[in-house]
C-alpha cells in the first residue's frame, strides 16, 4: 500500500534532475530508501534506477516514479519531502507533523548521522618528528 505522502515542488524538481542526468531510459525512477535516524529524525539512501526492485511500491508523482521498499512506505506515511539547501548542507528533508520534538539533551549537539563532530581544539598544527640517522 502507498503511503500518504507529499512531495513538495523543490523535492519533485531535484529528484527529477537525479533521474534525467542518470543516462537511464526515460521510464527510470528514483529509488528512496527512507529509515529512522536518531533523534526525531530520518535518514535516507537514494539513487536513479531502470526499474523498481522485487517488493518496491511505485508511487507515480506528476509522471515522476519514485521507488519505495516497505519501510520506506510505513515511515513516509503523513510525511512531507522537501529538499532544502543551505550554505553548508543540502539534500532531502522530512517533516512529519504528527512527530513530537526530541527532548533529549543531545538533540541540539549531535551531528548529523555521518558526520564527526570535532572539536576546534583539537585541530594543531604540529611538525613531524626529526629522522635520526643510526
């Protein structure tokens, strides 16, 4: 069954741009692989793909064909996709309304899944230890 999801028009227009420049025929779709994250949130796997995969939904959006496994599906359901770009991220967004912020006290302070967070601190400029000759 096909969630009850919304795609927004950036969303629509980046995932369109993904599936045109892949070199694959016209009838290819985007394959969206969506998981929980952490805190609140999501994290997602896409790529442009001829045809969907054995248990893979098509759902059909302005003649758009997005791919979506079964967990997929149960965790887009009543979710918005957007795509947002910003000066140091840009990729697709999750919004789901009926979700409650995270209250944990690393909710603020974690980075987002992938990224190490480091100190500034720890950053050194240091030389190498002198070769000595035997």
């Amino acid at each position: 069954m096909l969630p009850n999801v919304t795609i927004t028009p950036a969303a629509e227009k980046f995932i369109k741009r993904i599936v045109r420049f892949s070199g694959l025929p016209e009838s290819a779709g985007f394959r969206l692989l969506v998981g929980a994250g952490g805190c609140s949130g999501y994290t997602s796997e896409f790529s442009a793909e001829a045809a969907p995969q054995p248990g893979e939904e098509t759902l059909t959006v302005n003649g758009l064909r997005i791919f979506l496994p079964a967990e997929s599906r149960l965790i887009l359901e009543g979710v918005t996709v957007d795509f947002a770009e910003t000066a140091t991220q840009s990729g697709l967004t999750f919004i789901n309304p009926n979700q409650a912020a995270c209250a944990c006290s690393t909710a603020e302070t974690a980075p987002p899944s992938g990224v190490t967070k480091i100190e500034i601190s720890a950053i050194v400029r240091s030389r190498p230890a002198p070769i000595l000759a035997s």
